[in-house]
C-alpha cells in the first residue's frame, strides 16, 4: 500500500479524492487544505485525516507520496517540500506560473531524487493511448502532419481567464505535450493565429478563445492544435496523425451511441456536454499510471522535464501570438521523450 | 457491336433506353412499343426507329438482342418470341405471373439454347457485390445468419399493389434471389409474418405492407428479409451476412456526406429520397453484365432459371402468409445457383 | 440508508457487491452464501457480515432489502422467505425454472405486498433508456417493425447449455422482456427459426446456438429477434424500433472510437470483446432504479409480472421452435407493462 | 442550345468534352487543339468538328461560348480572343500564370463585357454546396473557424511540379477559393508552414509537398488549410465550418459503403483512390451552372474577379512560405465574393 496525502480539496481534488479512495494499492491518510471544512468533508467522504498543517504531509514516516491538486501558485512550494521530505509527487500542471521559476522548481526536485510526475492526464486517454500505440509500432509510417483539436463547451469565467495566463498556457499546453508525447520530437517553431471571437473583454488583457497554433518538428513534420473556448455543440477533442503510410485518429467521442433515422437526416447521440465527461477516466489511469511506476520504479509517464518542455512551448507560442511571427522554441536544457 | 431492340418505352424503359444509348458496344436500333407515341418519344432522345410491329423487333438479320421492359403480363410472350427468333434476351422480372407458367416459359427458353437473363439488377449494386466477393472469399466464414432490410419511403397506388401479386411476390422476391446468389445455397423452407399497418385496404386482398419472412438453408444457416413499404425516412436497402468468423455489410446509404453538430446532436444526411435514387446505377451495370456475358459466351449472370427459383420461394412465402405455417419450398428442378 | 443483504457470492454477486458498496445510499450488511469462504471473500472486499445462514437475512430488524444472486434452483425459495419476512426484493432472472411455478412464486410475492424488481439489467442500458423515451415521446411514430440483435461472442460451456433451459429461456428471454418494455404491449405469437451450427452436441439436447424468433404485437407491429451464441467479431447487441414517421436505433457499441486509415479501408475500433464489458454499466443502473423506487414508494421499474410474461413469450418459443408452427403465447392474467 | 467551342483535348478536355456531349442544352461544334490528332480523337467520339485554327473557335456567328481546358500558359491569350469576338469563356484556373498578368486579363475581360467563369469545380461539389447553404443559412452561426484538407493520393511527377508554380499555387488556390465562397470574407492575413517529405527534389526548387496555411478573416474569424501530395490511404479532401452555434462537416468521402466486422475491428469502405473519382461528378456541375448562368444572364458562379482573388492569396501565401512570417494579402480592388 502507498500512502498518499492529497493537497487541495477543490473540485479537482475531489475528483482524486474518490480515484485515490478507490484505488486498491492506495491508502488515502491526508487531505490537506488551507480551509478545514473543506478538506474534512472530502476526507469524511473518501477518508484520511483532514488537516491544514502542512508538517503533517510533508513527513516520510507517515506518507509516502503526495498528489498536489491545490491552486496553481502553490504548485512550486509543495513540489520543493515534497523533495525536501523524500516524498514522491504527482502535481497538476503547470509547476510554477513563470517558465523560469519552473526550470528552478524541477532542477530542485530532480537533484532530490524523488519520483516526480505531472498530471498530464490525456497522455492516459483510452482513445489517445491507442492512437500513440500504434503510431509506435509503424502502423502510418513516419510521422509527417498531426492535427489536434481542444474545443470546450462553454467559456470559463473571465475574472478565470484574466488570470489564467492566456489560452495556450492554460488550454493548448496540454496539448503541446501530447504533440511531443506522440511523436517523440521537440518542436521548433511555433506560429499562433488567435482572435477573441466569444468575449471582447478578453482582448482587453491580450488572451484569445479562438487559435490555431502551427509547429514544425526537427523531422520536418508539421503539427496544427486549434484551441476552442466554447463550441455550440459541447466538447470537442481530436487527434489525427498522418504518416506517410495511413492516419490514425482518437475521434471526437459521442456521449452515448443512439440513432434517429427521419426524412431530415440521421441524428446520432451529441458529444459530450462538457470536458469533465470526456477526460474523468483519465484521471484514475494516470493514477494508476503513477502508482504502478513508483512501486515499480520505472521511468515516470510524465516527468517534469516534460511538463517543463510543455511549458516552453507555451510561452513560445504566447510569444507569437503577440507578435505575429514564427518563433523559435526555447528549451532549457530539453531532450525530446 | 450488339444490336437492341428495347421492348416497352414506360418509366423502367426509358432508363434502359438511356443504358443502350450510353453503351459503348450497344446499338439500339429499334425501340417496341404498342403506344407509338411513347416509342417515338425515347427513340428521339436515345436512337432507335420507333415501332408497334413486333415482326421488327424479333428478326435476326437486324437485331442480336431484346431488352424486355414491357408490362408483366407481356414477359412470356416476348421471352417465347426472342427463343423462336434466336435472339439474345434480358427480362425483367417476374418471367411470368405464375410460377407453372413461369416454368413453362424457362423451358421452352432453354431449349432454344438463346443467351438469357432475368434482370435482377440488385445483383450488381456496387456494395452488394463486394459484400458477396468477401463472402465467397471465405472472410466471414461460413454463412450463419443472413438478414435484409427491402423498405421502400412510400406506399405505391393500391391500383397497383392489388395486381402486383402481393408484397412477397412483387418486392420481397429481389432479396430472394440475393439471398440464393449470396449463400449459393437453394433455401428449404419459409416463414412469414406480415401485416397491412400503412393501409387497411391492402388488407381485403389479403396483402401486407410490412412482413418479415425466416428462411432456412440446407445447412442449417438463417435468413431474415424485412420488406417495408413504407418508411419515414427515406429509402431503406441494407443486408449483413454473418459467419463463423466475421459480419459483412452492405450498409444503409446516405444520400450525401455532411454532418451538422449541435448540443442536440450529430445530424448527418438522409438516406436516398427514393428506390431509384438508390439503385439507378444498377440497371447500366447489370446491362454491361449482360452485354459483356453475351459476347464473352460465358454463364448468364442471372439466368431464367434464377428467375424460376426467386419465384418459388416467393410463392412458399406468400402460402405461408396465409397459413401461418412454415412452407417447404418446392423448386421444379432447381440446383443452387 | 437502505440496509441490504446479498445473496449468493459468485461472478455476479460479486459485481452487485461492488455496486451495493460504492452506493451511498446503501449499507450492504450482510453477504449470504452456502460457501462461508466465498462470501467472507466478499466481506472483506465490500462490507458486510458474511454468513451462511438465512435466519441472519431474512431478519426485518437488521435488514431493509434482499438481492438475490444466487442460483438459479434458489429464487423462489429467496423470493418466498423475503416475501416471509416482510423485505424488499430484487431478483435475478428467472424468478423459478418453470413457469408454473414461478406463477405460484409472483402470487405469493404479489399477496404479501413487498417491494420486489426482477434485475432485467437491459432496461437499465444508457442506450436503450434513450430509445425508449423516445419512442414513448411519439419520436418515430407508432411502431411498426422492432428489430434486436442479442449476440455473445463464445459459446458458453456445454455443461451450462445442457440445464440453461434452452437459448430462447436464457439468452433471449432478456430481449422478450425488452419488446413488451419498449412497446407497451404484450405480443400475441411468436414464430421461431434455429439452428446448432456452432456446436452439434448442442442439438442432441435440443437446443440451438443461433436462431430467429418473430413476434406478433396485438397492434398489428412485428418484432424480430436474433440470437447469436458465438461470433467471430465480439459482443453485439442492437435495437432498432421503427414507426411510422421514423426509425431510432441503440447502435452496436464499439469498445474504443480510434481509426485507421488506409488504401484497404477505414479500420475502427472492434465491439466489445464480452458482454460484461457492455453491460456491466447497467447492473449499478438497475440498482439505482431499486433504491429509488423502493425509496419513493414508486411502482417497480420491472416487476415480478414483467419477469413472468417475458418468461411466458420463451416458454411459447420454445415450443415453436420443437414444433415449427407459430404459437400463441399464453400470459397467466397478464396485462401489458 | 448553346454553341460551345472546346479548347484543349488533353485529359482535361476529354472530360469536359463528354459533359458538353451530355448536356441537353448544349451543342459541341468544335473541338480545339494544336493537335490535330488529339483534337480528332474528342470530336469523333463527343461530337462538334475538330480543327487548330483559332478563328474557326473565336467565331461569334457559329460559336456562344468557349471552354478554356488548353495548357495554362495559353490561358490568358484564349481569354482575351473570347473577349474581343464577344464570347462568353469558362476556363480553367489559373487565369495567367503570374498575378499582375492575371489582373490585365480579367479587366480586359470585364472591359468587354462577355460572361465569364473560372472553373472552381469545387464549388460545385454535392457536399461542399450543402455546408454553404446551411453556412448562408445561419445554420452554424457566425464563422469562427473554417479547417479544410487538400489532400492527394500520389505524388505528381517531379517535372510537373517544377513547372507547377508551387503546392499552394497549384493545389491550394482552390481551397482559398471555397475559403472565400463558403465565408464570403477576403482573408487579409496568410501564414504558411510547409515541407517537402515526401521527396527532397521539391525542395531543390523551393516548393513543399506537406503545409499548413492560416488565414484571418476581417471578421476575426480563422482558416486553417492543410495540403498533401502523397496520402498512405486514397484521397482526402474534407472542410469542416465552426460557427458559434455549431459545425458543419463536408466529410471525408469513402468510396463505397461496406463494413466488415471482426475481432480486430470494423473496417469499412476505403476513400477514393484517386482525386478524379471524388471530383468527376463537379464537372459536369459546374458546367450546368455556367449554362443556366448564361441563359439567365445571372451572376457568373464563379467570376474572373474570383479566380484573381485566390490567385492573390496563393501569392501571398507563397511569399509567406519564404519569409517564414505572417503575410498581408494584397487584392487589387477586390471587394469579397
């Protein structure tokens, strides 16, 4: 059994809470919170002790692994704490808010040597594994053009978004990482097209709802991610990936699997209504991913370094977007995955 | 070049006529009607000298081939007529109105030795055709359960339905004749279950409008046929054949390729308005069939003799309506086609 | 909370196990078996006292609802001794091996006035709930044509065969009940066509693997059912009603919703491999419909009556399928559901 | 009837030679070619009398109208001489093989005042024409982002791709075209990434086999436009149009309709093998347009203007391509479609 103590009680917290609670090998001991009442209703629910003390957490003879779900400007403090501790870590993206303080962040915790891992919970796709399965095995042949598509349903909140970093830190990085992910090759370039199509207010503060990012990789092979804050038709996620022998494509996913044949047409079943029922699986297999890399002390299924690597292609792509030109992917030290 | 004389200038007829003009090896020379006005009006547009004399037509110095396309009830005669002639001959089906007769007809045929088809023009729908290529290349297996769906969008005149011979004998009697061309084996018995749902008047002459008749196969494999006359929702052709191994299908088809996404759902294009729309190209491919059989000397792509056997079972068929009993089909001479 | 015992601690108990412990409105006291191993076994995992006496169950004072998951020979004595003492009660089907005696088994339940629910999992299927509302919303008109697909992907063992009742008793009943679910009415014939071709041994105790039984609705509607013991492509079930104004199909459901492109074709993801995999969402389902109804003093969302009648329609098409006529389906003071 | 003179009996000029022999309403009186042999070849077969002299063609008292399927550098000299003999011209795009040629073509042409069309075949697509009207329609809402896919089998020869004028001169101009068409918009920004993969020759001579175009619309809107010269898997073309309200896909085209179940998965019908036989049914389309168009004296369906336009975003592009940046797109008194 792996004792965890999870960080954050929020919406995602909970939603580890009950993957941690279900999970065999998992022993859930701490919810930690910085609001008692929230961390005691999840632990009432899931179990462990709640806590707002982080002394409790950070402490090898209790725990053996932390999952950080807390707020985004948390994320380096707890990582650093855990490495400090000798704990192993799972963290939401991003590490740190700044690209620079996130290369600080990961050299610290790899120094440590603690087993690390950001959630990158796509990479754990039912859909999305099977396409990068194959792909693998030569099933298209090398890679020459990746398409993505990241389209939600409906916009966040704006006092969310004016915070949030821009689109294609907070939305397309996920993204950004599956493109280095499935192909094994770090972009070089980067070109971003965006316009604030939902929202105005949204220029106001330089972000956009509507972009298409375009990459190329050192092979020559172009990747295209075109990032959507709100669809009129729910959520919306796709990857295809042309090889030069076939394509493959994790396609977009119908809510349920039913058919209305009439003279107007034939109407099957809507996407799904929202991004939470197309990703929640996602989340117990990247635990489960976690769990089992740790027992076994195998090669993380997402490293820093990755989330890293992600990071900076985000920050070359908002680059671009400002400016209006291809640019250059600035790696800190990176070698693809 | 073949020569043709087309026998019948209705609706069915002009379709064919515009196949011969279209016909690279065809010559249609002579278009039979016993309305002169009607023949003259497609000998205008495809060529051909009009005429009401069959003395024209069935002359072997000036014609190789007659396409019957006439009423029903004129089959016999001219199939009788093109054999004492000599002459190449296409059919529409049924050969006769009744089976005995039926029987005579393919006889007397036969024993002219002439080059003769039924058109069963389902036989060479594009799909249909690959269905039966993987099933005759072994790559479902052996043929377990076969089922078809013949539902036509609307309910032809009860003028016409009263003379057709009934729903099995007039529609149902295209699937079959796949149903011996797909499994090449001859089916021993019947079971039907109809009802008249769209008109009651159907009824009083003791006919359906919606039936489902159960075959069974000398070896043992099942075959279900859904004949609908009337659908809300556009035409409605489809047949799956499964084996030991694997399904094949022969999928319902749209009439076009365009998806609409909303919150309601995935609205892709309706099926084909009509049977025509949908089998239309059939009738060009299954004459090119039977000019390329006709030159090449090979086996009649659909002989009388088929055209004798579908018949039989659509006589088990509609006997079993009215029993409500299983029926042994009785073949006269028949082997497997 | 609801305070449930759980009978029989086999492969399906199991699974109600899993679903009684993750429910929160539910307190899964006891686990029941003859084998104390097996059902400490389940103790363990889920909850509860594992016993190996029903005095311990049928106890009004400890426990609000039976769950019987036992054997089969076992129903009707759970069903008698819930009824007894005055608990709730959900069963798998069947209630009794014979229909006579499960008649004596619904009169005893129906008079002493428990909630009772046969598990007819099926009604509970994403899917089909959808294809059934709407059709009760009048979505495609008055039904005309129901076709369903019930097709396992292995043979079970012959053993199992050999006291399963039948094909038409233990895999099709499901189906039955699903007919008279989604139409409302209570079929009057049913006509069956069969076959062993997976296996001969099967036919020597008359049973077959693959058969086609069709039902006649008081309406005038047909309904087509096909069941399949093994195929060489998966688990496949499927439901087609079609109306007058329109058809609603609950599609084959494929396993995953990758594909692969090629010059030999677009490759999909296949079907389920077992029907568990594409079930198993409706046992948690039905479940919830228990609890809630019980709760809200609702009707049964299918009632001991509903098992009865559908076990009616296999006991008719059993004895169509010996007797290759159609037969009458004698209901015992049924009305429809 | 209209009097067509056809210009050009190469592959093309066959094609469109069997749609003027066709079409009821037109008449082919001569077909044009420097060589006579080829030019016999057509007229024996569709019709219309073969010749190399220009002033037979450009012969207002025996011709209406010409169609321009000559060698592209010819183009601009058959435009202009249709024009001074006031007749009205469909040609094949490009107008003239550079830009600033192109424009004094097309003013020459509208100075004359002759009816004139550029064949934008796709335009004319059965699936593409619906995805617009349901666009004019309001049907997805405002456009947000348009993606489309240019995607061809094989590679062209080598020697025809270093004459071409380059992949987006070539192959992508159509598809800023159907931009222009389905949005009613002139983009004003292009962005180019491509790469020559398929083989390194290309890009010897500055061209690319594999790119991605972005275009920003006035509105804000967005296009994204992928184009390949050599697919592993057939014939891709595909345009999907997000709106805020929902999407509309003109979707990948298999060439048939058949599905093959098995453990493995369900692979259906294959694309098309080549670009021919998904385009071959626009020809004839867009032929009937420019015949109704010209009899009802109405608005060319794809106007001289129209072709300079996409030829002015193809340039654009190109530049792009080469700078490695963001390109203003310079129309020359354009006002959109």
């Amino acid at each position: 059994m792996q004792r965890f103590a999870l960080l954050g009680a929020g919406f995602i917290g909970a939603v580890h809470a009950e993957n941690l609670a279900a999970h065999p090998d998992v022993d859930l001991v701490f919810v930690y919170d910085i609001d008692l009442t929230r961390a005691a209703a999840l632990a009432d629910r899931f179990g462990g002790k709640a806590t707002t003390n982080p002394a409790d957490v950070f402490d090898a003879t209790a725990v053996d692994a932390v999952f950080i779900a807390s707020s985004t400007d948390t994320h380096a403090e707890h990582l650093r704490a855990a490495a400090d501790a000798g704990l192993a870590v799972v963290c939401e993206k991003p590490i740190a808010p700044t690209l620079h303080e996130a290369e600080r962040v990961v050299e610290h915790v790899e120094a440590s040597g603690v087993f690390a891992m950001v959630d990158f919970n796509r990479r754990f796709d039912r859909d999305h594994v099977e396409l990068k399965r194959v792909v693998d095995a030569g099933g298209v042949g090398p890679v020459e053009l990746v398409q993505m598509s990241s389209r939600g349903p409906t916009l966040p909140p704006v006092e969310y978004l004016r915070v949030s970093g821009g689109q294609l830190r907070d939305q397309t990085v996920h993204f950004f990482d599956l493109c280095r992910w499935i192909t094994g090759e770090d972009p070089v370039t980067v070109s971003v097209t965006g316009s604030a199509l939902v929202d105005p207010t949204i220029a106001e503060f330089g972000d956009v709802d509507t972009s298409v990012a375009v990459l190329r990789l050192p092979s020559g092979g172009i990747v295209q991610i075109d990032s959507v804050r709100r669809t009129g038709y729910g959520y919306d996620e796709r990857i295809e990936v042309m090889g030069a022998d076939g394509l493959i494509e994790s396609r977009r996913q119908p809510a349920a699997n039913v058919a209305l044949y009439s003279n107007a047409g034939i109407t099957t079943s809507p996407l799904h209504k929202g991004w939470f029922e197309r990703v929640q699986p996602t989340y117990a297999a990247a635990l489960s991913a976690f769990v089992d890399a740790l027992a076994a002390g195998g090669p993380s299924p997402a490293s820093l370094r990755d989330g890293l690597n992600a990071q900076a292609i985000a920050e070359a792509a908002t680059a671009s977007l400002a400016s209006g030109k291809t640019e250059r992917i600035a790696y800190e030290g990176s070698a693809a995955p």
